[in-house]
C-alpha cells in the first residue's frame, strides 16, 4: 500500500474504501484459492450466444436469467442423485484422479527428511519435492489446485494412502449440491420495475460509412426473385452443378449483386436447389 501511496495517492484513498480481501490476493485468506481471474473468452461466448438472438435489451436479460435458473435447477438434480447414490466427488475429478494416478506409475519417489519426498521421472532432469502434510509440490499444481498433482499421487501410491483426502472439500458433492440449492426468486413484470434515477439515457451509436461508400451504393435495392432466379441459371451454366456447392453460388450471387443476401439465404437456396433438380 505504501508503494502506490507513493506512485498515485487518490489511487491509495479509492483503494482504502474497500477490503483489502477484496482486490489483494495477499489478503484474500484461500477465499479464491489464489485465482483472481475468471475464464472470460467462455463467459463472453456464453452471452453473445444470447446477444446473436437479436433480441431486445430486456427480453434477453430475462432469458439469460431464465436459463441461469434452469442451469441451477439441472445441477442441483444431478448432484443430489448423486449424493443419494453415496458419491463423495464429482465424475470430472475422479476422472482427472484416474488418469493422473496412471500418470504417476513411472515416476520414482525417495524419502527426505521431515516429511518430504523427492520425486523423479526416468531419463529426466527434474525433480519436484513433495510435503503431503502441507498439501504442495514444488510443481505448483498441488497448491493451487487443491488437488493432488501427479508428484503427491506418486508419492500417495508409494506410502499406499487413500489420495482423496488430499482433495479439497470445494470438489465434493456435497458443496456442490449446496452451490446449486440457491433460491431464484421470480422476476416481476416490467410495469412493476422501479423507475431508474441518475442513469443517463444511452443512445446508439452512430455508424458513419466508409470514405469509399456513396450514398447511391448505401441505398441499393435489393434484387427480386426474378433477378436472383435469372442469375443463379447463369451461374449454374459455368460451374459444374454436381461438385459445386450451394455456399460457393451464394458467394457468387454476392458478389454480383453487392448486396447482403443473408436474411434471403434460405429462400435463395431453395431457388438453387430447385434449378439443379430441374
């Protein structure tokens, strides 16, 4: 804190508002098992999947809320069956136990003092010291994880210990089911949202044409199905019908026209289809 009380003190101020467990990994107590960041390329993937739909603002806020609930709802089925059935862990970690207990066979494990463990692998140069006692490995995969990384299942193999409870309790069943029990309260009709005060209202934004787009080219009419029909006969004259494929006419067809025949294509590929079986 003193080091950027130094470099910027309105930042030290704005930071002093907040719990130092908050934003410092330093601090954080094991809350985030030393991860301070999520897998945003998959969480962005997931809502632009709902963004595609084209629909409004609210309506897809209200279906991403929906299927939120029904992914919670699936899981906390699922785990709870699970737990009837007398499963400690999830399949995903005895799956991942499984492959790297057979990962481990090769590896060659010696005694040190206080509790550690040299491991090795043949015809290798590394070697990583492993203390189950502290759950690590000089690997940092064992501390991270909170899972047992190849080295400490070697070494678990070795002294013929049971592997699980070197696993943390945030893998189990158990905290899973928990996880998913959350209540969803129902979302209530728009007319009884409260009114929002002191958010600005936002507009789109305006997308000016490219230097080189007249106004003339902007305003294209969109070729009838006479047009289109005339011009796939001519294309399908010049091409060989039977390797050609039905994409490869669509570009064509673009490229003649200069226009954006996406929202046409299923009509226009039943044009295709219909000449190449005439």
């Amino acid at each position: 804190m003193n080091e950027i009380e130094k470099k910027n003190l309105e930042a030290r101020k704005w930071l002093d508002q907040f719990p130092q467990y908050q934003w410092a990994q330093a601090h954080d107590s094991g809350r985030r098992y030393r991860v301070m960041t999520i897998d945003a390329e998959n969480l962005f993937a997931f809502c632009e999947s709902f963004q595609s739909l084209g629909l409004p603002v609210t309506a897809t806020a209200l279906l991403l809320f929906d299927e939120i609930r029904f992914f919670f709802y699936s899981g906390l089925c699922d785990s709870s069956g699970r737990v009837n059935r007398g499963d400690m862990y999830t399949k995903p970690v005895m799956d991942q136990l499984e492959k790297l207990m057979t990962d481990s066979i090769p590896h060659v494990v010696m005694p040190l003092e206080k509790g550690l463990f040299q491991v090795t692998e043949p015809l290798q140069e590394d070697e990583w010291i492993v203390q189950l006692s502290e759950w690590s490995c000089t690997c940092g995969e064992f501390q991270l994880k909170k899972f047992p990384c190849l080295h400490a299942l070697a070494v678990c193999e070795k002294l013929k210990i049971n592997p699980l409870q070197y696993v943390d309790d945030c893998y189990s069943l158990d905290r899973l089911y928990k996880t998913y029990a959350a209540t969803f309260s129902p979302v209530p009709e728009v007319a009884a949202w409260p009114e929002a005060s002191g958010v600005p209202t936002l507009f789109p934004p305006v997308i000016l044409p490219p230097p080189n787009v007249s106004v003339n080219d902007k305003a294209k009419v969109p070729p009838s199905d006479e047009e289109l029909r005339n011009a796939i006969v001519d294309i399908l004259k010049v091409v060989d019908s039977k390797t050609t494929a039905i994409a490869d006419v669509l570009k064509r067809l673009a490229e003649k026209f200069e226009i954006d025949l996406t929202p046409r294509k299923s009509s226009i590929k039943t044009m295709i289809q219909n000449e190449l079986s005439s």
